[in-house]
C-alpha cells in the first residue's frame, strides 16, 4: 500500500532555494507525486498535500528571475519540467497552469511595487489561481464579462460575483478575477483565497482531470483595496497581442507527459503479462514482435510530442529575445501563437492514440477499474476537449489560404 505523501513529505524532501528545472530534488520529487498518482485519480483524493510539497519546492517561481530569487527557468525549461509533471501526474500539472499563466504577465510588466510584492509571494512559495470564465457569456473565450462586478467602498471596492471553470484555485492561496470595474471597463483584480467572502466550490464533474478543482469561485461582498485590481491599461500590467498562448500549451504539454506515463506503463504491462494468446506468434509477451511495434509507436508518439512542444515553447521565447532587442513583439507572438496551435491539433491525437494503444498491448485485462489505466485516455481527452481540434484547424487554415491572422482571444 503506498503511503501517504503528509507522513513523508517532512522526511523525504529538502530544497534548495531557488529549485531550478535541472535539480535533482524536482525530480526525487516528482517521482513521488507518481506513486499515488493513479490511487489519487481512482479515488478522487484531492491532492493538497502534493501542492503542499510544490510550494514547499518553490516550483511556482522557476520563471522568476535569479536576482529576484527565482529559478531563472526559460520557457522550453518550463515546459519540459511541465511535461515531466504531467507524466506523473496530470492532474497536478493542470492544477498549477494558471499560476504560471497570472505569474508570466506579471513578469512581463513593470515592477510596480504591487508586482515587486506578488512576485515576492511566489517566491515564498504561493501559488496563484484563475477565475475568468462565465456561463452567461455565450460565446466562450471572449474574454467578456458581465456579472462580476466592483462597487466602490472607503479608498476601495466591494466584489460580487461568480466564475466558474475556475481550475486549480482550489488549492491557491491568490486568485486573479476578471472583472468589470464601476465605470464597465475590464480589469483584474488579485485576490487572497482565504479572504472573507471568496468562497471555492469543488463542483467539477467531468470524467477526467477530476482533481483539478476546475470549480465554481464565488465572491460575496469580498472587500478588494484599491491596489489590487490591475486595469487593462495600467502601465504596470502588459498584454500580448495573443495572450492565451502560454495556457494552450501547458495543456498540450501535460498531455505530452501522458504519453510518457503511457509509455511506462505499456512496458510495465509486457513485463508482467502471464500468459499470451494461443495464436500469438511467440510464447512470451515480451518476445512479440505485434507488441514490441505496438510499444515502439507509443515510443515515438512521445518522442514526437514532446519535440512538438519545446519547438512551440522555443517560439515563445523568441517573444522573449524581441522585447529584450527592444523590436516588435508582434510578429513573434504570432509566430508562437501558430507554433503552438499546430502543435495541439499534432499532439492531442498521437495522446488519444497512445492512450488506446496501451489496451492492445495489455488485453482485456487492462480494462479492470482495479488497474485505473483508463484514466489516461479520460484525462487526455478531458485535456484535448478544452478547445476543439475542429475550430484551431480552420483557424490555421484560414491562415494558411487567405493570410487571415488567427484569434486573439483566449484558445490562441
């Protein structure tokens, strides 16, 4: 029976300070978090104390700079330390999307003193969630708002309102909510989780990722000083024209990391199998050349994603180099928003066909819920779900034909 990662945590790890993507103790670490991975998804434990361990590790600040007491990671490291994660296990790498998501657009403004001092919090350990979503708006991913909603109080606002799809903010200690300030205009406000009147539901029913407390956030009369909401103009706070193109990656890149758990557990399968089929072509599993090919494609499908994904994350750290030259940032972003737009379509298929690879190379055996390896096509095809393969085609299509520039709202 594997033990339970709150008696061992205290024992087990010790971090240096700042973790970076190559340290040895991220990845004592991360092959811990794949021991109850599987026990976690079957019966729906909530990982806490695994994110516990995260900020414990300081992992929320691998893009911080060095001299700020971050890890000084770039975003190909990012993503190969999200890509390890998802391998062990793609709930939490889901979870802690949007913290990197909120913490790159405070990295990519000036250091007001009220980012100096978000900074300073990841740095410390927290981590940020997001709620951004509304059931009301019928177009999906317009970035419009409409019920969450700031009166003005005393020097600062009352916050009412409601989001849902709100993942990993279950288990952040800050929540960025978008909102519409008293004059109508959009605007961001960064809030303390524990706050009186943030209220973080655990309702996500979906049949994969279900750990990701992708709930309803309510807020009820949440008090929200002055200094708190980020409005799309401040000079402190700089929007890229595609800004929603770290967030579709992340995606894409947890499901590269299923692959590789995919993988492992395709070889695992062979090693352990008793018996064959009476018309197979060899006595023992491990000697079949049907499932030698069978764990040689799941093989290069990982290979593959994964060289997908850090061609995509290379692309945004192009983004990076041209705002450091001082150039336009314009055509880069778009460059990485088309990189990583390929990439989902490219990489979520060889996930979802690698997911149903695993039962050729196991039989129908494999399908008992004991073993719980259903969970990888369930994840990976909750992953894929978020935005449809059909809408990012012709988007890229579009492109291609008629030079039309793809979306710039959230899915690109």
């Amino acid at each position: 029976m594997i033990k339970s990662p709150e008696k061992l945590a205290d024992k087990t790890f010790e971090f240096t300070t700042p973790v970076k993507a190559n340290s040895p103790e991220l990845q004592q670490l991360f092959d811990f978090i794949a021991l109850g991975a599987s026990e976690r998804d079957r019966d729906r434990i909530l990982p806490f104390d695994i994110i516990e361990l995260l900020k414990r590790s300081r992992l929320g600040a691998l893009r911080v700079p060095v001299a700020e007491g971050g890890g000084g990671s770039s975003l190909r490291e990012l993503f190969e330390v999200i890509i390890r994660l998802g391998d062990a296990d793609p709930n939490v790498a889901h979870i802690i999307r949007n913290h990197f998501v909120v913490i790159e657009r405070i990295l990519r403004s000036e250091r007001s003193e009220r980012n100096r001092r978000w900074l300073k919090a990841v740095v410390d350990g927290a981590f940020f969630g997001f709620a951004g979503s509304e059931l009301e708006v019928k177009r999906a991913g317009s970035g419009t708002v409409l019920n969450t909603k700031l009166t003005p109080e005393a020097g600062g606002y009352r916050l009412n309102g409601s989001k849902y799809y709100s993942t990993g903010s279950l288990y952040a200690d800050f929540v960025a909510v978008r909102l519409l300030a008293p004059d109508g205009t959009p605007a961001t406000a960064i809030v303390p989780t524990k706050r009186e009147g943030v209220e973080l539901v655990d309702d996500w029913d979906g049949f994969g990722q279900r750990l990701t407390g992708t709930g309803t956030t309510t807020f009820t009369n949440v008090r929200i000083e002055a200094d708190e909401v980020v409005f799309d103009t401040d000079a402190d706070n700089s929007l890229l024209t595609y800004n929603a193109t770290i967030p579709q990656l992340f995606l894409t890149a947890v499901n590269t990391g299923i692959i590789r758990n995919v993988l492992r557990d395709a070889t695992n399968l062979v090693h352990k199998r008793p018996r064959t089929f009476y018309h197979a072509v060899a006595e023992q599993a491990a000697d079949d050349p049907l499932i030698q090919q069978t764990v040689g494609q799941i093989s290069a499908n990982a290979f593959a994603a994964e060289a997908i994904v850090l061609a995509a994350a290379d692309g945004l750290d192009q983004i990076i180099t041209a705002r450091a030259k001082g150039e336009d940032e314009s055509a880069a972003s778009l460059a990485a928003s088309l990189r990583t737009t390929k990439a989902k379509l490219v990489v979520d298929e060889l996930t979802l066909r690698s997911t149903t690879l695993l039962f050729e190379v196991g039989g129908a055996s494999t399908t008992k819920k004991s073993s719980n390896l259903d969970r990888h096509w369930r994840n990976a095809r909750t992953l894929s779900s978020h935005n449809p393969a059909a809408f990012k085609a012709r988007a890229i299509g579009n492109y291609e034909i008629n030079g039309t520039p793809l979306p710039t709202g959230a899915f690109f």
